[in-house]
C-alpha cells in the first residue's frame, strides 16, 4: 500500500438537524432543509449555508502559496496539464448566532491528481515530481464568498474513486487560525464518459468506484460535485456554510 492508498478516515462532522435549528432558527431571513440551513431566496446573491462534512487531507498538500485561479500550468516549465477542462467555484459562508453570511478573505487551496493518477510537487513509490507544481493553487474569497478554478476532470489511481482535495483556512498565518479540509467527488457515469478519450483513455479501465471506496461511504455524497456541460467540459458550484467555534 503506497501513500495515496493510505488516506485516512473521515474526521469532523455534520450538523444534526438539533444544532441547525438552535444555531439559526432565531435568524431572519433563513429557513431549514433537511440538516442544514439555506438562504432565503428573496436574497439570491447569498451562498447557500451547507454543512459538509470533513474528510482525511490525504499525504499530498503542499502549501505552494501559489495565488492563481487557473491551476492546470506548472511554473516550473510553463507546460499545461492536457484533460477535460473543468471550472470549479466554491461559494464559502459562515453560520453564526445571526444566520448565514458570505464569507470573505477565505484561502481556498484546490490539488488533485492528472489524468494518470499522478500528484505534482512529490516522491512516490510509482513517480518523482519534485519540484513540479501543477494542479495545485489557492484562491483567496471575494466579497461574496466566492473562490474560482480552471482546472481539468482529475484521473484516477489504485486504491481511491475519482476525487479532488480542498482545504478552506482562515487567517492561516495568525494564532487564532482555522481550517477544514475536506474532498470533492463525480459521478460515476460521468467519470465512464470523460475516461473514454483522450488522454485519460490510454490509463485503462479504473478499478474503484464510488461506493467501493472507504472514504466516500462516509459522508462522500455530500460532496459529490453537481456537473454541468460547459463548452469542452464541464462546471461545477460548490456552496459550503462552516460553523466556527
């Protein structure tokens, strides 16, 4: 078992249904879905307040300070990643006492595999990337909690489902910092439809999916990425609410 098999159990939870209502039912302008809490819709420009749950970093972040959105390049050579383009926008709130708020200022670190399994920037039993950074990069939120990525549909590798990793941090460089770490998850169908071409069709048939993996099963549905076709690719929104104490 190599160090990309060996990530670990999911860590952190999601709200009860309890803890939702007792942390936003006295907020205006709000209402409850399921376990979680929405913004209201007479105020569409809000992100959603959706609880995630937190799952292993994995053995692969590196905090590269590399403040870019599109994140398929790798400085070290100017050479771009080739795969099925994928933009990515994360809109990040925060649930309080008063409701759910975008959250601003936010560092919002993106990094998966290429379309052969393959992380940038490590040594591994199967590649040696050192010194190479691509597919990795962080944003930092806007005003309305909003973080963008152009990057490519991740491949896969023995041992894992098709993923991406995130990690969400708040004033990183002072005392009172906080962080959630988290991954992000396809479809399997559509996985089947981008790993018929090129360049993801000379790794072979995959040998996971979702439901196989150990890590899914543990909340990976709530934070399966809902795909829309975008020109060549595809796009995704993911809303994410945290709950800082």
């Amino acid at each position: 078992m190599n160090d990309r098999e060996r990530d670990d159990q999911q860590t952190g939870r999601i709200l009860t249904r309890r803890e939702a209502f007792s942390i936003l039912g006295a907020a205006a302008g709000v209402r409850i879905i399921g376990s979680f809490a929405q913004a209201s819709p007479a105020v569409p420009e809000l992100p959603r307040c959706v609880g995630r749950p937190e799952q292993t970093e994995g053995p692969y972040f590196l905090d590269t300070k590399l403040n870019r959105s599109d994140i398929r390049s790798d400085p070290s050579d100017g050479s771009v990643i080739d795969g099925v383009p994928l933009l990515l926008e994360f809109r990040v709130s925060q649930i309080t006492l008063q409701g759910c708020t975008p959250l601003s200022g936010a560092v919002v670190d993106l990094w998966h595999c290429d379309p052969f399994g393959v992380y940038s920037g490590v040594l591994d039993p199967g590649f040696d990337t050192t010194g190479k950074r691509f597919l990795r990069g962080y944003q930092v939120t806007d005003d309305a909690g909003t973080a963008r990525f152009t990057t490519i549909y991740p491949g896969w590798y023995p041992g894992r489902t098709v993923h991406m990793h995130f990690k969400i941090r708040i004033n990183p460089s002072t005392q009172g910092s906080y962080e959630f770490t988290s991954q992000l998850y396809f479809d399997d169908s559509i996985s089947d439809l981008v790993y018929r071409h090129s360049p993801y069709l000379s790794r072979g048939l995959r040998a996971m999916r979702n439901q196989d993996d150990g890590i899914f099963k543990v909340g990976g549905d709530q934070l399966m990425l809902a795909l829309i076709k975008h020109g060549q690719g595809y796009a995704a929104t993911f809303d994410i609410g945290l709950q800082r104490t």
